[in-house]
C-alpha cells in the first residue's frame, strides 16, 4: 500500500467506526479474507472467521436495535464508550509497523474522527425520535449502513475520492455540531417544560405570606 491508501485506510476505518463499528469490522475482515484488499499485519485480525462471526452477529442486533426510536438513542448512548476507542485502535493499526509517533497520531485522529461521525449520528437520531412515526429512523439507520459500505469501498479502491469527500465531510460536521446541539438542548428544555422539570415562575407565594399580613393589620384596626 502507499501513503494515500494507508491513510484512506486508517481514516476510513475511523469515520465508519462512529457510524456502524460491526458493519465497518465485517467489510474489513470479509475484502480481507476474499482477497480483495491486503490488509495491514495489525489488522490481519479481522479475517479470523470468529472476529467476523461476532461482528456479524453485533451488527445483526444493531440492525433491529437501530430502527427503534428511543431503543437506538439507547445504544449510541452505550457504544459511546465502544465506537470510540475501537475508531481510534483500528486507525492506528491501519497505518501498519512504523514509528510509535506516527501509530499514536493515526490513533488521536483517527479517535476524534470517530467521535465527531458518533456525535453527529447519536445527536441526528435524537431529533428524528421527537417524531412519533418509525419510518424517518428506519430511512436514517438503512442509509447509515449504506454509507458505511460505500464509504469503506471508496476508502480501499478509490483512495483519493475518499480523502476529498471525507475532508468536505469534516467541513461539513463543523458545520452541523454546533446547530445540532442548539437544536437538541432546545428540544430538551421544550419536553422539560412540559414535563413540569423546569423551574415554575413564582406563583402566589408572595401573596399567601402578604394575606396573613393583611388580615392582621385589619383585625388589628378592628380591635382599636
């Protein structure tokens, strides 16, 4: 592999981790073990027939867990403490033996890059379960897996094609974080509110201790 495959590779296993880790681990050991792609000694790994049986089955509960609403915001809660760092070791093992510098900057990029591809799909699907229907999460999960597969077959055929989008993809993830978080907080306050968490204006409480007041200062009156 040169340069640009390595860090296409590296990359493009970080990004679909954020997305759909156990898509991303099968692609990777199946190219591998059919003799498509060549992968890295590191990540020789993933053609092992048990790794690829048991992300075969993780992505088969994720498929059903992910068109949920409610159920999918659940497990992108839990495969935050997942995706991550397996984004972050797959990119370092991607770029194959070199120097420990260049392994851990492969690894820092490539686990930012998987949190910010996480953040944006747990934060995206967030606001598609305020919709009551399921078609809108079923749309966006089958579309997800979609952009794994295709993204890491760009990755690995056509290297520079997938380091020009996935920079205008970056680009536009800078974009989107900050709006997404507006929009979440604002629809976190809206169901607080109506779920009476937010704090209530002061009601009477200023006019039920002054009654008391009033009413002694009259009978006070009265009595002289």
């Amino acid at each position: 592999m040169d340069a640009v495959s390595i860090i296409a590779l590296s990359m493009g296993a970080a990004w679909a981790s954020g997305i759909n880790l156990y898509a991303a681990v099968f692609m990777l050991g199946y190219m591998g073990s059919t003799g498509h792609i060549v992968l890295p000694d590191e990540l020789q790994v993933l053609s092992d027939p048990l790794v690829m049986t048991a992300a075969a089955v993780m992505y088969c509960v994720e498929f059903f867990a992910d068109k949920v609403p409610g159920v999918d915001t659940g497990w992108d809660t839990l495969h935050t403490f997942i995706r991550i760092p397996a984004g972050a070791m797959l990119a370092a093992s991607a770029v194959g033996d070199v120097s420990p510098a260049i392994e851990l900057t492969a690894g820092l990029l490539g686990g930012s890059l998987a949190a910010a591809t996480h953040a944006t799909k747990a934060g995206s699907r967030l606001l598609i379960n305020t919709s009551p229907e399921p078609f809108s999460n079923w749309g966006a999960s089958v579309t997800e897996d979609l952009l794994v597969i295709a993204g890491l077959w760009t990755a690995l055929t056509y290297p520079i094609w997938f380091l020009a989008a996935l920079v205008i993809f970056i680009v536009l993830m800078i974009w989107l974080l900050p709006r997404l978080w507006r929009l979440i907080r604002t629809v976190l306050q809206y169901i607080g509110s109506w779920l009476g968490w937010c704090e209530k204006p002061e009601t009477s409480s200023t006019a039920k201790t002054a009654e008391p007041t009033m009413v002694k200062s009259v009978t006070d009156k009265t009595e002289s």
